[in-house]
C-alpha cells in the first residue's frame, strides 16, 4: 500500500493511493487497484488497518483497465468488503 499522493488531472488535483493485490488468477502478478478521492479516505483507511493481516477486498462497479498489465481503479459508485464473509473468500484465505 502506496501513501496517498496528489495528481493533476484534466478535471483538477485529485487525492489518490495505490494498493497492490495478489489474485491466483492472474499467475499471482500484482495487480495495482487505485483509490481515487473519498475512497482514500475511508476505504484505505479500513484496508490499512488490517493491511498486515493481508485481507480479502471484495470491489465492485470497478474501472478495468489492460493497458501494460491489468490494474483496476475506484468510481464513486465503487463499492469494497474488507473480509467478507463468503465461501470464496474463505477458499481465498486458505490460499
């Protein structure tokens, strides 16, 4: 997990920060998952607290993106679960 930063884009400065996940589908390269303003607030928050613990985040309604390599970023209609409590989130933390 990268610090928050600031970044000047089209539509102004932005708060930003990076989190860099482990899948087993994607032959364990890290995939870089970009916050993007309140998120960094509350979400990474959630998520640094139990960083350590290497949670489960389940995301939805995320932006996709496949240029150099896959990485993924927040919407405001982004949605996270730290931990859910699902079958394949256990199967993921046995992995």
């Amino acid at each position: 997990m990268n610090p928050p930063k600031e970044v000047n884009t089209p539509y102004g400065l932005h708060t930003i920060q990076e989190i860099y996940l482990i899948d087993e589908s994607c032959s364990f390269k890290p995939v870089c998952l970009t916050m993007w303003g309140h998120k960094v607030h509350d979400e990474c928050l959630q998520i640094a607290e139990v960083i350590e613990e290497r949670p489960i985040i389940l995301g939805s309604k995320l932006i996709v993106q496949t240029k150099r390599g896959l990485s993924l970023s927040s919407r405001d209609t982004s949605t996270f679960k730290i931990n859910p409590q699902l079958p394949e989130a256990e199967a993921l933390k046995e992995w």
